[in-house]
C-alpha cells in the first residue's frame, strides 16, 4: 500500500494533524510507503516526511475550484504511484468536489476521509450557535447558518460557508467518489446520520502514541486539570464559574486560546486556580501523572477527545460533560459525566470522585489503562487495516 494523507495544515495546529501524524507513525512503523501534504503553518512543528503546498497555490475561490492545487496533488499521485488517499480537515482551503472526483477519475486509488468535526452537516463545523447547540442545517438546510451568523457572528464568513456546503452537498455530492469515511466516534456517526448524511460510516477511536505509567495512585494531587483550547466551545466560562465555588480543590489550566485574556483577568483573584498557558508534550504528561482527574466541561459536541485518550493512558479518570462522544468514552468505570450548565450539579459529581477511596480510584485508573491499550499502535493498525480493506470494495 502506497499512501498519501491530504490535510489543511502538516504542522501540529489541532486534533486532526496529532490523528494525522500518529496515522503517518503507525504506516511508518509497518514499513509502508507514506506522505503527507498539506500547508506549513508558519512557528508550529512539522510533521515528518511532508510536502508544503505553499500559499502561493491558494485561491480566494479556493472553495469551489482550484485548477493548479488539485493538479498538483493528482500529478503526484500519479508520479509516487499511491494507491490509498487519506483525507483529514480538507475544507476551506482545498476545493473537495473537484478535488475527490479529480482523484477518482484520473488515478486508481481508493480515498478514505476521515471526520474531525461535523463540517459534513454544519457549515461552521460544530454545531453551535454561540454557546447554544444548533441542529438547524439537518438535510442540507444550510441556509440557517447565514441567518443565525454562526460563523464568528459574521453574515459574510456564515454566508461564504453556507454556499460551501450547499456546492458540495447540494448542487453536487462530493461524498459520492469517497470509497469510506471513518469516525472516531459511534455519536459522531450517529448524529450525522440523524442530520441527513447518507453514506456509510465506519467507527474507529483514534490511535494513542503513549505510554502507559507505572506511577502510583498514592502520589495523586487533590487537583482537577483542564487541557484544551480556550474558547467558548471548550467550556472555559463554566470552567471558571467551577474554579471560583471549588475552592477546596487546586485547578491547574493547560492552553491558548481566544478567552485567555478572559482567563488571565479570573484567574488572577482565584488563589486556587494556576494557569501554564500552551505546554509541551511533555510537560502535559508529567501533570496528567499528578492531578486526579480530567476535567473536560465542553459545551460542544466532542467526538473522541485526544487529551482524554491521552488521560486514560496515564491512569488519569475524567470528569466529563455529557456532550457529544464523550461519554461513550468514560463509560465502563473510566470516569463520569455531567451536565456543564447545571453548575450545582456539576459540583455535586466532582465531589463524589473526588471523595473516592484510594481503593476505588485504583480501579478507575486501571480501567482508563486498560482502555488506553486498546487504542494503542498496534491494536489500532489491525482494526485500520481491516477497514481499509480491498480498495475496491466500498
């Protein structure tokens, strides 16, 4: 198998270039032929053998055709001989329906899309309407996100992702040359589904590139850590609402984001609240190995959180809100669930966990572990492959 992923960025910006560059290690390690191309973002970390496609070769009608981008990259699979095409986060800057009927008809590949976001039902990705769930654009109605301004409260930004969706679902179905699409969680899936996608999904968890701890249970802080980006689909203001009536509790945050000016101004007057700003790897690890749980009070609908596989793999349990495919990843004794607008019961449940035994927190632990494993490079290559599959059946 000879493989090309295709992503909006190949430096490490978000959840889908880390799924990207664990996928690229996984191939890697099996001795396939692989490369990624996509966009350098400028001051962020390459991702290993990848080709800059250069800003030159985007176009401000980039969304529905782009004659010299899409023949760059058809002319090097036709060159490198791929046979497998992965695409991530490809919206926006690549013009998907010329792009998938391009490859399809002009080379002998199978293409795969993987799904970060709900981008497929949503024209701004994921489906909020300021800090409140919106399902208006079910079965292609897309028209909702012009009027509702769901793009940054912009009625050009919504209108110009509106026309997008309606281009590549509506007066065309750029879905139609993809061979399969995978998910990385059973309610991503589902909810699309709901929403009026038609074609076949397939589930699979993202891969985990870590290592399990062999650290105690006994050296736990009494703390909640927050890992993720600033920003109002993240929860930050229920977050800090959490912060200030958790007094008892240490609360150590971990990010960037549009609301960190919001944050720093908080956290200032907050004594128990310690803020890190963006950490490496690294460091994210060795505070993931001290604090007691995960605390992921997003608003959105996540799909499979990388920081809460990352969790799990150091023995860390999550307390998590009850949105999007989070649950499904907690359930099983790995943690639990909440409802993040309800801040009196959210307080209730982070005082259950954090009352547990040291006897009960040892399972919770174990279980995240154990989970963690199942994701793990190698378990995760021979459920890929076998999705993967014949490139011919779909």
């Amino acid at each position: 198998m000879r493989i090309l992923q295709i992503n909006k960025y190949i430096t490490i910006n978000g959840g889908s270039e880390v799924v990207m560059k664990n996928l690229y290690e996984i191939f890697s390690l099996n001795n396939f032929h692989i490369k990624n191309i996509g966009f350098h973002k400028p001051n962020q970390r390459l991702i290993d053998n990848s080709i800059d496609l250069g800003v030159e070769n985007l176009e401000v009608q980039g969304f529905f055709v782009n004659k010299k981008l899409v023949s760059i990259i058809v002319d090097y699979i036709l060159k490198e001989k791929i046979d497998t095409v992965i695409c991530h986060n490809v919206y926006h800057h690549f013009p998907i329906y010329q792009l998938f009927k391009e490859i399809k008809e002009k080379c002998d590949v199978q293409i795969i899309l993987y799904l970060h976001d709900y981008k497929i039902v949503c024209p701004s990705y994921n489906l909020l309407r300021g800090s409140e769930i919106c399902e208006s654009c079910s079965n292609k109605s897309f028209f909702a996100a012009t009027l509702y301004k769901c793009k940054d409260n912009s009625l050009m930004k919504s209108f110009v992702l509106t026309l997008e969706s309606i281009y590549n679902n509506k007066i065309h179905d750029a879905y139609d040359y993809v061979d399969k699409i995978i998910s990385p969680s059973l309610f991503l899936k589902e909810k699309v589904k709901a929403l009026g996608f038609r074609h076949k999904i397939e589930v699979l968890h993202n891969p985990l590139d870590v290592t399990i701890t062999s650290e105690s249970f006994s050296k736990k802080e009494n703390s909640l850590l927050f890992v993720g980006r600033l920003s109002e689909e993240k929860g930050i203001r229920i977050l800090l609402e959490l912060a200030k009536q958790l007094t008892q509790y240490e609360i150590k945050i971990i990010g960037d984001g549009p609301l960190k000016e919001l944050l720093v101004s908080e956290v200032n007057s907050l004594e128990n609240v310690q803020y890190y700003g963006y950490q490496e790897k690294r460091t994210i690890e060795l505070m993931m190995k001290r604090s007691k749980y995960l605390l992921v009070p997003s608003i959105w609908y996540e799909n499979n959180p990388m920081v809460i596989l990352e969790a799990f793999s150091m023995g860390l349990p999550v307390i998590g809100a009850n949105r999007g495919g989070i649950p499904e990843m907690i359930v099983g004794g790995r943690g639990i669930s909440f409802e993040p607008k309800d801040i009196d019961e959210s307080i209730k449940v982070i005082n259950i966990m954090m009352s547990k035994s040291e006897e009960e927190y040892g399972k919770l632990s174990e279980a995240c572990q154990s989970f963690a494993k199942e994701n793990y490079y190698t378990a995760y290559y021979h459920k890929l492959i076998k999705i993967l599959g014949n490139k011919n059946e779909k």
